[in-house]
C-alpha cells in the first residue's frame, strides 16, 4: 500500500473532517409578494476551491514548507506571495545546497527568508495547552509512517484544531488525535512587523541547529502523492531555482 493511500485510511480512521468554510455568499433567493414564485441564483463553486479555500496548495511533493508559509503571509500577515516567490525566497537566504540535498524545507530555511524580508519568527518546544491556547496561526510538523509534513493551525475551538494542510486542504482533528501525530511538540510562529519573536511564553525557543534538524526527513517516503501539475519535475525545479541569478523582489 503507498504511504500516499495509508494516510488517507489514517485520516478517515482518526475522523478529522474536511473544515468547509462559508463564503460570502453562495445563493440568493427572493421572493415575489404577488404570485409566490421565487428567483435562485446559485454561484457554482467547485468542491476543490472549498476545501483548499484560503490555504495555498503545495506544488511538489517536497514544497509543503513553502506551501504552509505561504499560507502565513498572506492570510493572516496580508502580504501576498504565489508559492514560488517563497521557494525562490527560501533558496536564495537559507541553506541551498541542503535544500537541494534533502529536497525540504526547513524550519531555518523559513526563519531565515523571513528575516531577510522584516519578519521576525521563532520555533518553540510547547505542549498541546500552548496550541490551544495561542491566539495567532501556527505552523507545526505532523509525522506519520515515517515522514514529516509541515501544517499550519488556524485556530482551536469546540475540541478541535482546525488545519490548512498543504496537501488535503482544510482539515480538523480532535486535540487527542493531533497529539498523536505531532512531531517533537514544535511549533514555528510568525510575527507582525510590530511585534518581537518573544511575545510568546511557549516551552524553550528552539536554536538554529534545533530548526535545521526538524525537517531533514521531511516528506522523503512521499513519491506517489497527486500535485498540482507541472511542466518541470521536482529536481528539474531545484535545479533551475539554483540557478537562477535574479531573485524575484520580495520586500
């Protein structure tokens, strides 16, 4: 059985449920006071756009880091970035030739772009109270059968973390379900500009070895998994990222 079908038998097991968020408005409907017919309108929105809805897809089976960060900065810190520009970001201010090497993103890899950019950040060793009780997006690893995936949780409420998950969308796990699959209790918070990397009492700040190492296993059993299509392969991607002499401006 592929890591890929293992996963999903793991989702439905542990009965996270897909987080369909409203939009602004899917029907209208009036009414005429004098023959009682009624006028529908109904906007037709594919199921895919609802449950990827504002969470940024992950392109390759290696970009889940990029991917959760891009989710970061643009719905919750409002800067917008596609998921190339954060690749591109990533690769020119962290550690390339690793990146290239363990085809992943890392934690310093992230932290690293984003100080190059204004942000500060920082990654934690909390525990499941911390997640709950934060007020802000966080991303975290999840393991299972081996691999590392990067997700970002939204917010937690009703006995759920509510997830965008670069490879299945909007997600939801009870809190004793995530506790099951969350990879060294880290956790990896962005700040507002305004705000210092220590406006958060969470565990122990992480150091620069401790965020390199998170993800060097990240997603290397993950071969068989459907992406986005591309007309390049994931090495040829690498492979022209770091080649590329001109980075896209991202200030």
């Amino acid at each position: 059985m592929s890591i890929f079908l293992a996963f999903i038998i793991l989702l439905w097991q542990m009965t996270a449920t897909i987080d369909e968020p409203a939009t602004d408005q899917v029907a209208q409907v009036s009414f005429s006071p004098n023959d009682f017919q009624s006028e529908v309108d109904f906007e037709v929105v594919p199921q895919k756009e609802f449950v990827f809805f504002r969470v940024a897809r992950q392109t390759y089976d290696f970009s889940c880091g990029s991917a959760a960060l891009t989710t970061v900065l643009n719905e919750y810190l409002r800067h917008p970035f596609t998921e190339l520009q954060v690749m591109e970001g990533l690769l020119e201010y962290g550690e390339a030739e690793n990146i290239a090497e363990r085809r992943a993103f890392s934690l310093l890899d992230m932290k690293r772009f984003l100080s190059a950019i204004g942000y500060n950040s920082a990654g934690f060793k909390g525990e499941l109270k911390d997640l709950i009780e934060i007020n802000r997006p966080v991303i975290v690893p999840i393991e299972y059968a081996g691999f590392k995936h990067f997700v970002v949780i939204k917010y937690a409420g009703d006995g759920r973390f509510f997830i965008a998950d670069p490879a299945f969308g909007n997600i939801s796990f009870r809190y004793e379900q995530f506790a099951e699959i969350w990879a060294d209790n880290v956790l990896f918070i962005v700040y507002p500009k305004s705000e210092p990397a220590t406006a958060e009492s969470i565990g122990f700040e992480l150091s620069e070895y401790d965020l390199r190492y998170i993800s060097e296993q990240e997603l290397r059993d993950l071969r068989n998994m459907e992406f986005v299509d591309s007309p390049l392969s994931s090495q040829q991607f690498v492979r022209s990222l770091n080649a590329t002499s001109k980075i896209l401006e991202l200030k």
